[in-house]
C-alpha cells in the first residue's frame, strides 16, 4: 500500500466521536448537533425540477470536460458574480463532481516531486483548515506547512512570518475564503501579496470559495478571480478557483462544483480528470444549469442565514468570546472568556449536559509553530432551522453560566 496513507489523521467528526465516548447525553434534552456543515435548508424545487425532466442521456458515458451549456453557464454566474469579463468557457472553466474531489485531485495534477533542490516540495494552507487540503498534500508526495490562523486578521491566516526557505519549496498554497471555520474573507491587499510571492516562487494557489454566497453584509465577499483582475492579472496566472452548489443553492448530495482560472493549469487538469474518471453525470449537469442561472434562491437562503445568526450572535456573545464572521455559517467562539476549561473539556460538558453538539476548535488544526490555533475555540455551524438554531444558543448560555457559578 501507498506509504503515504499511514500520513493520515482521522477525520474531526471521527475524533469527536472518540471524544465522546463513554459519555451519555442528558435525556431530557432533544439532541441538537451543531458539529457537521452539512446545509439543512431545502433544496429548491427548480433544481428538483431540472434533475427529473433529465434523466436522459444515463446510457452514455458523459465528457469529462462536461456539455459547453453547463460551462457556459458558470461562466455567466462567474461575470455576474464578480463583475468581471466572462471566462473563456472552453478553456477556462471547468465541472467537477463537488469542490472536495477536485481540492483534492488537484493536488495530484500540480505537484512534481521532482522538483526538491531545496527539500520535498511543500503544500501550504491555512491553520485551522479543511482536511481534503492536508491529506491531498501527503498522497501528491509533498508535505504539507500550516500558516496559523491570526487573531489580529480577524483569524486570516498570517503568511507575513513564513520563512523563505519554506517559500522557495511551496508548489501550492490553499486559500480558503471565506474561510472554514473562521468566517475571515481575504482583502484586496492580502491577494496582492499572495499573487506577488507567487510570482517570485512560481506556486499555484487553489482558492476554496464554496462559502461565497452566504454573507451577512451588503457587500460580497471578494473573490480570488475578481482580485486578479482588479490587479491586472487577466489571464490568472497560476490561479485556480474551485466553488460549489452544495452550500449556494443546498444540495450537497448532487456533488456539483467547478474549477476556473489559468488555461494552463485547466488544461492539464482536464488530462489528468481523463485519466482519473471525474466525468459529472448528465442529470446533474442539467439540474447545475438550472441552479447556476438562477439567483433568487440563493438570495432567500442567505436571508435564512442572515435572519439566524442575528438572533444566536448575541445571545452566546454574553458568555463567550465570539463576532458576527465576515461570511460563511460558522461560529468561531472562543470558550474561556469567563472561564478556564479547553474546548475538548467544554464540548464533552455541552454534550453531556444539554446534549448540543459543537466541534472543538483543536480538532480542525494541528500544532504548529508552538501553538494549535484552534485551541480553546468551538466552531458552530447553524445550518438548521431558526428555531433549532435557538434552542441550542439558550443550551449553550445556560452551561457556559452554570460553569461560571461554579468556578
């Protein structure tokens, strides 16, 4: 077997479960999970619609590369979208079955472990962060370098400290905004140092922006293509942009996403994806045609979350230390504000005492640079109801107040 696969750590979700084990949850408390970012919103009825009038076409083998109209089409959401000239939709654009595959896939495509002069080539992405991003770096034979999260950039992560012999061997850098699990969306300043390093170092960044469409601002969150045009780089040089429908338009089983930006690097990719089986099916390029051409669902399922998290913001900002994010649907709180416990220590006790469940912040980064930046924080994802939503911030409040009278 692959050496590479002894590299992998447990999933988060899989380390929770450890967590709790041996601990039973208080029964008189409906068991509420805010753990798994996995959209609860109904899936809307267009996209339905659009899946079941195409069930044609199931006999044949589908292109990799996907039919032109599905490709057309994301290049009209992307103009739109981001106020930019439309992206050439043969060369420029590209479907994948869901942003996870193609994060990690991506990976495979771009790093050659050839190249290690300076040392084996280095995957760097932020800290905490989305495991596809470590896991894609240890199976491509790199190895992968956390950039921690800053506090300071409302949890961006800090780049300004990476030393330049770890630069001179990065191959590929994952961005991640707005990022999970802190809500941080990068500014136009960020991506111009990012687009000059690299220039200087001639890496591939991979920006993940499948939280793109849920903000709670009246201004859109910044996207990495837009920032490039913005600073002249017209042809996106060694800059790939991967987003999905799972979060926009709430259908995370159709697995329907898209990579876009350097024809180069869309050009190989699509030769790799031949080889690798990525083709989509052809009911659910239909039905991505449907989501993607339309807007107002995603304009009602950002008023759900906007309506959400201006109630639960307050209510857990009295007992923890925890913002409005700039986008996506996290909650990043810290837990000791009033207290002294762990985030491991508050989850088991949340979980015990009231049955809610959050996701520790220690559990989503690794130890680096002396520090795990996910210490001593949750990450809530309120992908429920409003009312569910509620329910388990009135949970949280009242073990975060019952710890305080004890201590």
């Amino acid at each position: 077997m692959n050496p590479n696969l002894e590299k992998l750590q447990a999933y988060p979700f899989e380390k929770l479960k450890r967590l709790f084990a041996g601990i039973t949850p208080n029964s008189n408390c409906s068991p509420i999970s805010l753990g798994l970012g996995e959209p609860k919103h109904a899936t809307p009825q267009l996209i339905k619609d659009a899946l079941v009038a195409n069930l044609n076409g199931l006999a044949n083998y589908p292109s990799t590369n996907g039919i032109e109209g599905l490709r057309v089409a994301i290049s009209h959401w992307l103009a739109q979208r981001y106020d930019i000239p439309a992206l050439d939709a043969g060369s420029q654009i590209l479907p994948v079955n869901g942003s996870r595959e193609a994060l990690f896939s991506l990976a495979q495509a771009v790093i050659d472990p050839s190249k290690n002069s300076h040392g084996a080539p280095i995957v760097m992405c932020p800290n905490p962060f989305y495991q596809i991003y470590e896991g894609a770096a240890y199976l491509a034979g790199a190895e992968p370098y956390f950039a921690n999260a800053n506090p300071a950039k409302n949890f961006a992560p800090d780049f300004s400290q990476i030393p330049e012999a770890i630069w001179q061997r990065t191959q590929l850098l994952y961005v991640c905004s707005p990022g999970n699990p802190t809500g941080a969306v990068l500014t136009l300043n960020d991506w111009k140092e990012l687009f000059e390093l690299s220039d200087r170092y001639n890496f591939v960044i991979a920006a993940d922006e499948c939280y793109s469409e849920i903000y709670f601002g009246d201004t859109a969150p910044l996207g990495s293509l837009a920032a490039a045009r913005a600073l002249g780089r017209n042809d996106y040089p060694r800059l790939i942009t991967l987003s999905s429908l799972s979060k926009r338009s709430n259908v995370p089983g159709m697995r329907s996403g898209f990579v876009a930006g350097d024809a180069n690097i869309i050009k190989q990719f699509l030769l790799y994806r031949t080889y690798h089986g990525g083709a989509m099916s052809p009911s659910i390029q239909a039905a991505s045609i449907a989501a993607w051409n339309d807007e107002q669902h995603v304009i009602e399922n950002r008023a759900l979350y906007v309506k959400k998290f201006s109630q639960v913001t307050p209510v857990l900002q009295e007992v923890l230390d925890v913002a409005l994010p700039d986008a996506a649907f996290y909650l990043w709180a810290g837990v000791d504000k009033h207290i002294q416990i762990s985030d491991t220590e508050f989850a088991q006790g949340l979980y015990r005492d009231y049955n809610v469940t959050v996701l520790p912040g220690s559990l989503l980064a690794r130890d680096a640079h002396g520090i795990n930046p996910g210490s001593n924080r949750i990450r809530m994802a309120l992908v429920a109801e409003v009312e569910e939503c509620m329910e388990a911030a009135q949970r949280i409040a009242a073990y975060t107040r019952q710890l305080m009278q004890a201590q």
